[in-house]
C-alpha cells in the first residue's frame, strides 16, 4: 500500500508541474514600444521558425500526455488485479480455515465417541468375567453334591462287617441327606435362575458383540474419513502455499514495473523540464535582441526623417550625391573608375556623415523650425511621393548601419528621390 500512494503522490506532483504555466523573467511592467506611423516590415523569419517550433512541442507535448494516461491506466488497472487478486487470496484463506475448523470438530467428536465406546467395552468384559466366576462355583457344587450321592448309594448296596457301624450312623447320614436335598433343592432352583441369566447375558453379550463389531467398523469408517481429510488439508495448503508463492512473485514483479516506469517518467519529465528551461531562456534572449533592433531602428528612422524633412540639411546631401548618381547612370565606365570616385566621394562626404548631421540637427531644431514652416507645402508633396522609398530606407538601414556608410545607403534610392524639391 505504501508503493501505491507513493505512486499517486508522484502522478499527482507530475501532472500538478505539468499544468502549471512557466515563471517567465520578463515583468509586466516592460516598457512598450512605441510605434512610428508606418511599421516596417520584417524580413528576418525567426518568428514564424519559432510559431512551428512552437506547434512541433506542443504536439510533442500532447503525446507526452495521452502516453501519461496510457501509463496511468495501466497502473490503475494493475492496481485494480492486484485488489481483486489479494481479495480472492483472503476469501479462499478463509475457506481454508473453515474447512479446517470443521474437520477438527469432526475429529474431536469422533475422538470422543470413541471413548465412549471403549469405556462400554471394558464394562462388559468386567461384567462376563464375574458371570463367569459364579457359573464356576455352581458347577463345583453340584459336582460335590453328586459324588455324594454316588457314595452313599454304593455304600448300601454293600454287605460288609461294617454294615453295623454304617447302621448305626445311618440316621444321621439320613439326616445329612435330607438336609443335603434341600439345599440341593436350593441349588436347582437357583441352578435354573442362574441358567436363565446367563441365557439372557449369552444373548446381551453376543448383542453386544454385534454393537461393538458396528462401533469398530464406524470407527474405522471416521480414521478412513480423518486421514482423507487430512490428505486433502495437505493438498490444499500446498495448492494454497503454492498459489500464495506465485502472487507473491507477481507483486514483485509488478512493483519492480511500476518503479522501472516510474524512473522513465520522471527522466523524461526532467528531460522535459530542461528543455523548456532552455527554450524559455532562447526565447528571452531572442526578445531582448528584438527589442534593440527594433529600438535602434527607431532612432535611426527619426534620424532619417528628420534629415530629409530639413531643407538645409536635404540641399546639401544633394549637391554631395550629384556627382556619385552621374557616375551610375554611365554604363561604359570601368569598375576600376568606380571604386576610385566611390573613394574620392568619400573624402569628400566625410564631413557631413550620418552621426554628425544628426548631431548638428538636434542642435539647429529650434533655428529650422521657421524654415521649415515655410517649405510646408513642398513637405507636403515630399511625404506623398517619399512613402515608398522610406520603406525601403527603413528595411535597407540594418545592413548598411553595419557596413557603416548611410550615405552610401541613400544613393541606393536616389532614382526615386529625383522629384524632391
């Protein structure tokens, strides 16, 4: 039980990670950008990668999840065997015991019956043995009887000079037999008694034979029943014992299942975790880049604008540019020639480059404001015909910032910027 609430602990903190949003660094309060009248476009396609990169996880991620729930069936399932298992395990130990119980009531009750029995036995041949012993004595005595009676009978018959001294103690032998009559009148009755009991104790003995030859057979009948029931105990706890070692094997196997898919999910959940660390942090890094960019880009459009919103400022990059655009529109002159006026055109632009022009204006703002009020209409007809080649300055700027010649940039437009006042 305490692998399986270790289990649903661990389901639970994984899910419970698994719907939490990521704590991103970046505050609520970051500054917003502020927009220009016209958005350039982006050419860089980093945030469409990241959109698919975004969709490829995220369906990764739905994986991830249905075999989360694949797993987390089959642990409820196994879960649920191994109850319904241990529950028939308990309902047959039960069984068991009371099969168990029952055969030694039997057993106890039969041990008693015999008792019962043997004590009846013993009783009996108690009983047979002084029957006995009284039929013994009445036989001796009616043997001494007899002899007597022969004696005297042969004695009478004799004639012997002894014959006086028999006479005269014949009376009293007379006397001597009628006594000895009665008493073995006595006798006979008695003999007859004694003859008729022991008719009656023949027959309770022979009935009591037959009863004790059905209790030995009975007896006999419950150790042949005893020792089955003792058979069958034996082989149903060894089916018992057996059946127990087998589930035991497979608890421990499903336990070692559950820890192995425990481990895996937890590797794959850190796993999970790292990388969205890391693309987190990309993420971040990838922002703060766009933000610069976007910002200097910003700067450097003001900077634009402001330079060909100036009159002054315009005239002179003209008459600097007239000479460098003539040069491009001959076709037949060498690339030897080109890079030597490119050098020359240089030298001579050197003086009025980008970051000093812009440094210059910002002090001069507050002495152009009334000329350029002045030239208000001409400006006018500038931003309607200038909208196009301000999105290209705007695109075109990044890479010309890094190579760092703007002016150079701007010759790149120049064909468009014929109609400038």
């Amino acid at each position: 039980m305490s692998i399986l609430n270790d289990q649903t602990n661990s389901d639970e903190e994984f899910w419970n990670d698994f719907e939490k949003k990521p704590d991103l660094k970046n505050s609520s309060r970051a500054k917003k950008i502020r927009k220009t009248q016209e958005e350039p476009p982006i050419e860089n396609q980093e945030i469409p990668k990241l959109k698919a990169q975004r969709y490829e996880q995220l369906i990764e991620r739905i994986r991830l999840a249905s075999k989360e729930q694949v797993s987390s069936a089959s642990i409820y399932v196994r879960n649920q065997t191994r109850q319904e298992n241990l529950i028939t395990l308990k309902e047959m130990q039960e069984e068991l015991l009371e099969a168990q119980t029952k055969i030694l009531k039997e057993k106890d009750a039969l041990e008693l019956i015999i008792i019962k029995k043997n004590d009846e036995i013993r009783g009996l041949t108690s009983l047979v043995r002084e029957q006995e012993e009284i039929i013994t004595e009445m036989r001796i005595q009616y043997c001494l009887s007899r002899r007597v009676s022969e004696v005297c009978s042969e004695n009478s018959q004799r004639n012997s000079p002894l014959d006086s001294y028999f006479n005269e103690n014949q009376e009293i032998s007379l006397q001597t037999m009628q006594e000895d009559s009665q008493k073995s009148a006595k006798n006979n009755k008695q003999n007859e008694e004694l003859k008729l009991e022991i008719q009656i104790l023949k027959q309770k003995y022979e009935s009591l034979k037959e009863i004790c030859k059905n209790c030995s057979e009975e007896a006999a009948e419950y150790l042949e029943k005893w020792k089955s029931a003792q058979s069958d105990l034996e082989r149903l706890k060894e089916t018992y014992e057996s059946e127990i070692q087998s589930l035991r094997a497979e608890k421990i196997q499903i336990e070692e299942q559950l820890l192995t898919e425990k481990n895996k999910i937890e590797g794959k959940f850190h796993q999970y975790k790292a990388e969205t660390t890391k693309e987190l942090e990309i993420r971040e890094v990838l922002c703060k880049k766009l933000k610069e960019t976007a910002d200097i880009a910003q700067e450097e459009l003001k900077c634009a604008k402001t330079v060909l919103q100036s009159p002054r400022l315009r005239n002179k990059l003209q008459s600097s540019l007239k000479l460098y655009i003539k040069e491009i529109e001959k076709p037949s002159q060498s690339a030897n020639s080109s890079r030597d006026f490119e050098k020359r055109l240089a030298i001579r632009t050197s003086g009025c480059s980008y970051d000093k022009i812009s440094h210059k204006l910002n002090k001069s703002l507050d002495s152009n404001e009334a000329s350029s009020i002045a030239t208000k209409p001409s400006m006018q007809v500038f931003d309607k015909t200038c909208a196009v080649d301000l999105k290209m300055l705007r695109s075109g700027y990044r890479a010309s910032r890094s190579k760092g010649h703007s002016l150079l940039l701007i010759l790149s437009i120049w064909k468009k910027l014929k109609r400038w006042p």
